[in-house]
C-alpha cells in the first residue's frame, strides 16, 4: 500500500535502478563489493554450511538452485529499489563475504544493514570495512539519512564489526528475534547521515 506523504521523499524513486548496480571499493586488500554473480552460487551456499553462519542466520538455502532464485530477487530488489545485495570478493574475483541493504525505504531514506564473512576471511576486518564502503556509498553518495543494523545480543563478533564501521548502539530489542536456540534479544545500531 502506498502511502500519501506531507513531505517530500527523502530519496526520490530512480535514485537506485536508475543506474546499474555500482560495483564499490573497499579500502585495503583489493577488496570491493560487486553484484552477485551466478559463478558466486557455490561459494554463497557453503557460508550456509558454516556452523557459525548457521546459528545467526535462520532464513537460508540449501541448495545452488535455490541460491540461483536468491540471486534472481537480488537483482529484482535493485530494479524496485527495496534492496542492494553485494558479494564481498577480491578483484580476483574471490567470494569473502555478503554485504546488503534491506528494507529500503526511499521515503525516509533508511534502509537496514545484513552481512556474513566466510570462516576463512574472519578475523581480518574484512566485515567492518566492507560495512563501512556501503555506508559511504549509502549515506555520502545516494543521500540516505538513516542505516541501521541489528544482532542477537548474545553475537559479539557483529557488534564489534558494527562498532568498527561507525554504527552506534541505540539500545536493546527485548525478544525481538528467532534463532534455531530461541528467541534474542537484538541490538540496535545505526550510522547517519553525517556520522564520522
């Protein structure tokens, strides 16, 4: 449904799939976050079977098809402008990690933060800084007021890859999530416009 707004949108419609997705640097290592490629369904699965990735990560795939069909809503989230979805790769071409923007709502020009590193890049900032090029490129670049993010209280590995790139706690969500042990409690960060 939409909305009647008495205020003009923050962003206005086109400001994403007007172009073709941006493939963006990221500082150090060669790193850079490019739109997912069908060659990438392999590499995206095996995080799924990732003990770690698996206890943070309740909506997942098993199978390359079904990684092919995430791959397709990708691409459709960038051309209705309610997602941004990235692999995290070296210029050699080389899957570390997933970084997106969900919940993209140009009106209010906020949008919320997701992310996953495969076990082999852990420990090398790879997250923070891929997490820090996107907010850059969503808050300087595109206009956007608002990124937030959130994690089970219980990950502190997410939180301190939060904290590194700029995004503030703002607090604590009682129960607000599910994880195969049961309900989290969630942290909520966020970075905005202006943040340094």
């Amino acid at each position: 449904m939409d909305r009647t707004l008495s205020t003009p949108p923050t962003l206005a419609s086109g400001c994403l799939a007007g172009a073709p997705q941006p493939v963006i640097p990221v500082a150090g290592d060669g790193l850079l976050l490019r739109p997912w490629e069908r060659a990438d369904a392999r590499a995206f699965l095996s995080a799924y079977e990732d003990e770690e990735t698996r206890r943070w990560h309740t909506h997942r795939p098993t199978t390359v098809a079904q990684v092919e069909e995430w791959f397709d809503g990708y691409r459709q989230d960038w051309e209705r402008e309610k997602g941004c979805h990235w692999a995290v790769a070296r210029d050699s071409g080389e899957v570390l990690g997933r970084m997106a923007l969900r919940r993209v709502d140009l009106a209010d020009g906020a949008a919320n933060a997701a992310y996953w590193v495969l076990p082999a890049a852990r420990g090398a900032g790879v997250a923070s800084r891929a997490l820090a090029a996107v907010s850059a490129w969503a808050l300087d670049g595109i206009g956007f007021q608002r990124l937030e993010l959130d994690h089970s209280t219980r990950n502190d590995a997410s939180c301190r890859v939060a904290t590194r790139a700029g995004f503030r706690l703002e607090g604590t969500k009682r129960n607000a999530a599910v994880h195969d042990d049961g309900r989290h409690d969630m942290h909520l960060h966020a970075r905005v416009r202006g943040d340094r």
